[in-house]
C-alpha cells in the first residue's frame, strides 16, 4: 500500500458545530486541518501557510465560498477546492466550477464522501504540482546553464513545490 501522505486541508464554514465535527474527524484520519470561520479568516491564514485542498462553504457571511475559493487559488494555485453547501444553488455551483472547483458537494455532508474526495482532490493537487515542476525543470535544462546553475535552479524548484 502506498506511504499514507500528510494532506493539509483548510476547512472553511460559518457553522461552528460542523467545523468541529469535520476537524475532530479528519484529524483522527491523520490529515492535518485548520479550521476557519469565514472567508476572510481563511484568506489570512492562508497567507502564511500552505494547504493542499479547501473545504469551502458556500453561503458564508462576508466574502461568501466563490470568492474565497478564487482568493485561496490566486495565493495557492495548485490548492484544490471542495465546495460544501445546504443550498442546491446550480446557479452558484456552476459559478463555482468556474472558478475550478474540484467538487461541488451538497450537505449534509456524508462523511466518507468527503474523507475520499479529500484524498482525490490531494491526487490531482500532486499531479498539477509535478507536472509544472517537470515543465520547469525542462525550462532550466534548456535555458544553458552550467551544471551548477541547473544544480541550484532545481534545488529551489524543489523546495517551492515541496517535491523530494
């Protein structure tokens, strides 16, 4: 089986009792969770630390889940977001989708869905991520620098995209 992967998620959620029932769970799941309480809370914490996929809800007070969603992917574009909400809005999904929700997934939540879509929306976070580092890493290749330059220029690609 493959090595079980430190997934950072963000959670976001004006509803206090699922974003404890959520963060108590995931985290007995092993994955790493901070939760927020509004768009604009999440957006700050973003700002100082990476995550590999958001649950967002979509109807919040303030910055609602859209544009929230599109804040964390202009700071974090390889973050992937899962869409949460108790309003079956195909209008908003739809918005949402556009600004490249993962998934669009209406509550109440089940909770394995979401612990499987996490991993999922984690999958397609490395790919999107290793592929841009491969295309970089060509990039350097090509730009003929000495063996030392590459060296250097691949060290800090690794250490921006966390690959090892």
């Amino acid at each position: 089986m493959e090595e079980k992967a430190d997934i950072r998620v963000l959670l976001i959620d004006d509803e206090e009792t699922l974003l404890e029932y959520l963060s108590k769970r995931l985290l007995r799941e092993g994955f790493t969770v901070k939760a927020t309480f509004s768009g604009e809370e999440a957006v700050e914490v973003a700002a100082d630390n990476n995550f590999d996929v958001a649950v967002v809800d979509l109807k919040m007070p303030g910055i609602d889940g859209v544009a929230t969603q599109k804040k964390l992917k202009q700071m974090q574009p390889f973050l992937q977001s899962i869409v949460l909400t108790g309003h079956g809005a195909i209008d908003t999904a739809l918005e949402s989708g556009r600004q490249d929700a993962f998934k669009y997934l209406l509550k109440p939540i089940e909770y394995d869905n979401l612990v499987d879509t996490i991993k999922e929306a984690y999958e397609k976070k490395t790919e999107l991520q290793q592929a841009k580092f491969r295309e970089e890493v060509e990039e350097i290749y090509k730009s003929g620098r000495g063996a030392r330059g590459i060296k250097k220029a691949v060290n800090k690609l690794r250490k921006i995209y966390g690959i090892d």
